[in-house]
C-alpha cells in the first residue's frame, strides 16, 4: 500500500505547525494508495472530527488533543484511530486492517493509538483517560 506524500506532508503540519485540528485518510482501492479525505481546521472540535467518519466505511484518522494534566499543565497529544465500523466491507476492513501498521510508520509523532468500530469505542472519555 502506497502513501500519497500529501498524506506526509499534512501530518507534518499537524505535528509541527499546527495548521489542523484533525486528518482523516482514505485508501484508494483503484490505485492501492492512502490519500487525504479531509483537513480540520484548528477550530474544529472533537465532535466535528467524529463526525466527519463515514458510518459504514473504514478510515484511518489522527487527532491533536488538547488537554490539561492533573497538575494543571497544558499538553497534546496526536492521536491515531483506525475506524473500522461493524456495517463497512469485510474487504475494506482487512484492507485497512492490513494496511495500518505500515501508514502508522510513515506518521512520525503518533503518540496514543486508538481502534474503533463505533462511536462510543472512540469518546471523549475514552480520548481523555487514553491522554493522561
């Protein structure tokens, strides 16, 4: 599975910059390749970011979290969600199952990893007590 160097390059942004909140990444079955489906901009919350999941299709996500440790410290955190939900293709699903290891690689920085095949396996409690 190939990476599109946007998929890098934006991950990079993300990371270094901070010009997004979140990016979610497709796999291009025609061209066997990992692309950029959508950018979030850094205003966007985290239900903007769930939100923009599709219900019945795999994707892969990384989200820059924002939070307040117990010692009132501001931090970060970029996470990586591989989102596979129950009604998607079993070939899709085996697809990115197969697939994420490899894209995980090519994003340096990923600090927190997270799987999910519905929403509630990705909350915000689940983000919040996975951040600390």
């Amino acid at each position: 599975m190939a990476v599109s160097d946007e998929c890098k390059l934006k991950f990079l942004e993300l990371k270094a910059k901070r010009n997004y909140r979140f990016i979610v990444f497709k796999i291009d079955e025609s061209i066997q390749q990992v692309k950029v489906e959508k950018l979030g901009s850094p205003e966007e919350t985290y239900d903007d970011f769930s939100n923009s999941l599709p219900d019945n299709e795999c994707r892969y996500a990384v989200f820059d979290f924002d939070f307040t440790t117990n010692e009132n410290v501001q931090k970060s955190k970029i996470f990586f969600i591989a989102w596979a939900p129950d009604t998607s293709r079993v070939r899709s699903k085996m697809l990115y199952a197969s697939s994420k290891d490899r894209f995980k690689r090519e994003l340096d920085g990923i600090q927190v990893e997270l799987q999910a095949t519905d929403p509630s396996e990705m909350s915000m409690d689940i983000v919040k007590s996975r951040a600390i």
